[in-house]
C-alpha cells in the first residue's frame, strides 16, 4: 500500500518548540510514500525529532503525537501534552487506491480504477 501526505494544517497558538517543529514537517507535504515500511520510518523520524525538540526546550510542557486511523486515512496529531487545546500540526495520509496511465497502445481501461472512471474504447 502507498499513501499520499494530503495536507499539513498547522496552528498559530504554539509556543517556539512547535513553531520548530512546523518548520520541519510542512516540507512533506503532498509527498507520496512508498510503502507500509516507508510510512512507519517517517513516523519514526517524527517521533524522534519530537524527542529532541522536548530535550533541546525541556522548560516547556512535551509535544506528544497521537495516530487515528479511519476506512483509507490516518491523521497524525502533534500537540501540547496535557493541552488538547494547542495543536502544532495535524498530518493527514491518505492511502492510495491505486493509479491511472495513459497508452496511446492500450485501448483498455487503466489498472485499479473502477470502470466507472475509465475511459471506454468502444464508440
């Protein structure tokens, strides 16, 4: 399974520790990830930069990250721990379903894609 980084809200009432860890998750925006394994490194990479923001500004209260998980999506929650009020960001993924090709050759419709949304050869 592939997944899709959607979008990356992020708010404006965090404190410096957040606003450093906006700066280094926007870039993932809309970036495609390859695999379950791809998907479970990058939530180690937040995980552990999460870490290191609460070691390097240990006067503040910890940013924590919770999963949830729906039918296709999962949204990533980073947040003020014992403040569910201050948000940092929320990472939605969303699985992809699969994808459509172009062929001037293959008068068939496109692998994983319900006919419904391919394209007929027959006239």
């Amino acid at each position: 399974m592939r997944y899709f980084i959607e979008d990356i809200k992020t708010y404006k009432s965090v404190n410096k520790k957040g606003e450093a860890f906006q700066d280094f998750v926007t870039p993932l925006e809309q970036y495609l990830v390859a695999d379950e394994l791809s998907l479970d490194a990058l939530k180690a990479n937040i995980v552990n930069h999460i870490e290191q923001l609460n070691r390097y500004y240990s006067s503040s209260r910890p940013l924590v990250l919770t999963v949830s998980r729906g039918r296709g999506y999962r949204v990533w929650t980073v947040w003020v721990q014992g403040d569910s009020d201050k948000i940092a960001a929320m990472i939605y993924i969303k699985e992809v379903r699969g994808d459509i090709h172009f062929s001037v050759h293959d008068p068939l419709p496109a692998a994983n894609v319900p006919e419904r949304h391919a394209q007929s050869s027959a006239k």
